[in-house]
C-alpha cells in the first residue's frame, strides 16, 4: 500500500492496478479506514488485503497431453457446432467437415460441404506435436485468448482437405485447439477463419484438466467497497458542482419554465448518477447513456443514403455493407495494403425483379394477431467475376432488427451456399425503426 499525492495506490501481486481517489487512509484491522473530514473526503473504504493463494504447481509425472487425448481419438465420437447455415462436424481424430443439407420436396437431400481437415496429413500432424511437446518441457505451453483470458491449449493439426480456389486449389487445413474444461462433454467453442481456407477450431474437453499446466487459472479478484459515512453528504460537493456544469453545457438553449412538461425535462436531462439502495447504505450506480432522438434519426438518414456503412466479420476478411450501394469483401495487411473483393452492387431495378420471384419482405406474427416486419431481403448483383464460375459474383442481404443499448451495435456475417453467391447478415439497432417501413419489395424509408 503506497500513499502520496492526494491518492492511494493499492498494488496486488498479479492483479491489476487500483485507483481509490481518496484522501487519507487509516489502518482498521485486516482493511482500511478512512475517517471524514471534510465533504470532499465523504467515503469510507473496505478492502479485504493482499491474503490470496494459487495452487502450487508440482512435479507431474503423468501422461502427456496426446496420451491423455488418446481415448477421445480411440473412440468413433463426433462434436457439432450448428449456426445459422453452415454445420461443423469435428469427429476427433478423423477429420473436420463444414457441410449445409438443402432439402427440397420429393427430391433426395443435397449436401454442401467441405472438409477442412483430415488426419491423413501426417507430417503435419506431427509437426504440430513435436513442436508442442518441445514447448511443453521448457514451460511453453501455448495459449489463445479465450473471452478475455489466456487459456493454454494442446494443438492438433488436420491437412488434406478440400481444395481452396482463392488459394490455387491447394488444400485447406486446420488447427484443432484442446483446451481444459472440467464440465465440458468434447463441445465445439469456436470455429475462425484465421486466413484464407485455413482453420482454427477450439474445443472444450475434460481429459486436459488431469494434466496441471493446462488447467484454467483464474486471476485472484479483490473487491472494494465504496460507501458513504453517516452524515455525509450523499455526493461530494465538488462532483454536484461539475454535473450542474456538465448538464448546462449539454443543452444549448432552455424553454420557459411554463412550456417544459416533467417528462420533457426527464428526456432532456438524463441523470448521469440514479441512487439504488443496498441493504441500509445508499450507492451509486452509473446510467445508461441513451442516443438522442436527434442523432437517432440523423444516423437512420445517413444509413438510408449509404453514407454510414456496417463493418463486420471474423478472421481473415472482413465485410463493408452500404446500404444502396455496394457489399465488399476485404483483407487488410500493414505490409500488402488493402486486398478488396467486390460482392455486389446496388441496382434497384434487378433488385424488383428479383423480389418477384422471392421473398423480400418476411413477417413475424405478434399475440395480439397483428403482424410486424421481421426481416428484409435486397439483392446486390453485378460483382467481381468469379474464378469458378466465370459469372459475377452475387449477394443477398438479410437485415434484422438487433435490440442493444448501443445504437453503433452491429452484427455482419457471409455465408457462401453455393460458389460466389453469398447471404450476408446484418443485424443492428439502426434496422430496428425502419423494419415496418418496408414496401412490398422490401425497400426501406425513413419513419414518419
């Protein structure tokens, strides 16, 4: 515990940093103190100390990580991952598949699939495990951000798969990532790709978790209590001072007390601090910040005209969608630049005919029986010519409404069903209030 320049800075070995912006501290037993003394010193502060234990990591003898996998290879045991189109099949061991089932009425069920990987590379997968072997005895396990945590994980490489077109026909090839969890039954975590038609798939399994160095650790959490001494003042005067302040420079002009309605005031003036009550000590809670009306409907007008685009994906290509403009598909590398595909093109009179023949407008029935605009569908044509096809490519965008406190929430994914022609998601606040304006080819406008 260090003191000075008007604060407190509590180090705790391995933990983050603490700010407590207090004034003076006094000892009181196993925490700390802090008596009042005037109303910008209003608080009293409890923090349970430094005492923290982590397991002590011993001699291990056991099996290593291939032979602790080894009965979930041995098996004829398969995981899936189901997403909007695409399923992943992960039969351990064996092979990596990404396939989709079309099944049309009296007809046999056709299947689009990949395989991403196949055991049959075995030099690969004997690369991948000398070098984690290798890693293992001097202490470098590997280890892959999982939801904001460094996670170790056993690798196992998969090669030989189908052929990728943007990589002159070579293979495509993945990475199975084996990380410990003690409830888990093998599931599928993630499924990324990383580049171009190469792979990386995450999987949770609880055969890792007998060996010590790739169990999960979880960081030691101190917590500190913040709460106001009897007497004092609910908020220190200075932080009334600067809200009185803050509220007077967010509005630009103020109507006569007579025309102001309490709701108006309410909307106008959200609080930046509502007080809840924890057993008998009030706290503090900090409000939600709200769009403006205002800048709600400037952002809808700018998305309409194409001028505030969605940017979206994971792994090696990102998507850009403007709206009545364009879909692009793109990389960007700091030694190579920016690599852009064109997906499709705005034309509103190929995007009529095309609602003739399909479904451009999607309803969602309500309780009440009335029904509301669930999903619009747009067709962008006229893209990049595709190797394979030789044809332009194509896409068929799907907007939804996302509900979200923020209104720059975005939700963009592609999928590809059959060469070139694509299906982009996007899901955003924005869609939300201009979902019922759609007309019967689907094309939007702005409320009334």
């Amino acid at each position: 515990m260090e003191e000075g320049g008007g604060g407190v800075r509590s180090l705790v070995p391995g933990g983050p940093l603490l700010l407590v912006l207090c004034g003076l501290l006094e000892a009181s037993g196993g925490g700390r103190a802090l008596p009042q003394l005037s109303d910008d010193i209003p608080f009293r502060v409890n923090w349970p100390g430094t005492e923290f234990s982590l397991e002590e990591e011993k001699d291990y003898k056991g099996p290593n990580p291939r032979e602790l996998l080894e009965p979930l290879f041995k098996q004829s045991s398969c995981s899936y991952r189901i997403e909007s189109y695409w399923t992943y099949e992960v039969c351990h061991g064996k092979h990596i598949r990404q396939y989709h089932e079309e099944k049309e009425t009296g007809q046999k069920v056709n299947i689009h699939e990949y395989y991403l990987g196949n055991m049959l590379a075995k030099n690969l997968l004997s690369e991948k495990e000398r070098e984690a072997e290798e890693k293992e005895k001097l202490n470098e396990i590997p280890t892959k951000n999982i939801e904001g945590q460094m996670t170790p994980y056993y690798p196992v490489g998969m090669g030989n798969g189908t052929p990728c077109s943007l990589k002159q026909n070579r293979p495509r090839s993945s990475t199975v990532m084996y990380i410990c969890h003690p409830e888990s039954k093998h599931e599928i975590l993630s499924v990324a790709e990383v580049t171009t038609c190469e792979y990386e798939v995450v999987i949770l399994t609880p055969l890792l978790c007998n060996h010590p160095k790739y169990r999960f650790r979880a960081s030691p959490v101190n917590d500190i209590f913040c709460q106001s001494l009897p007497g004092s003042p609910f908020k220190p005067l200075t932080l009334r001072q600067l809200e009185q302040q803050e509220e007077i420079l967010r509005v630009p002009f103020r109507r006569n007390k007579e025309e102001e309605s309490p709701s108006a005031k309410e909307e106008r003036f959200p609080a930046i601090h509502k007080p809840i009550a924890v057993g008998s000590q009030p706290m503090l809670t900090v409000g939600t910040t709200h769009i403006s009306k205002l800048t709600d409907d400037q952002l809808i007008k700018e998305f309409l005209s194409g001028s505030y685009c969605f940017h979206g994906g994971v792994g090696w290509w990102k998507y850009e969608f403007c709206y009545g403009k364009h879909v692009h598909q793109y990389h960007e590398d700091k030694d190579n630049g920016k690599t852009s595909v064109v997906v499709g093109t705005w034309n509103q009179e190929e995007h009529v005919e095309w609602a003739k023949k399909n479904t451009a407008r999607a309803y969602h029935l309500q309780d009440d029986g009335t029904q509301t605009v669930r999903m619009v569908s747009h067709f962008y044509g006229n893209g990049d010519i595709c190797d394979i096809t030789d044809k332009p490519r194509q896409v068929t965008v799907k907007l939804k409404c996302k509900e979200s406190d923020s209104p720059h929430a975005v939700t963009v994914y592609m999928l590809e069903p059959h060469s070139c022609q694509y299906i982009l998601g996007v899901e955003s606040p924005v869609i939300c209030k201009i979902l019922d304006t759609a007309d019967e080819n689907g094309l939007l406008s702005l409320p009334n």
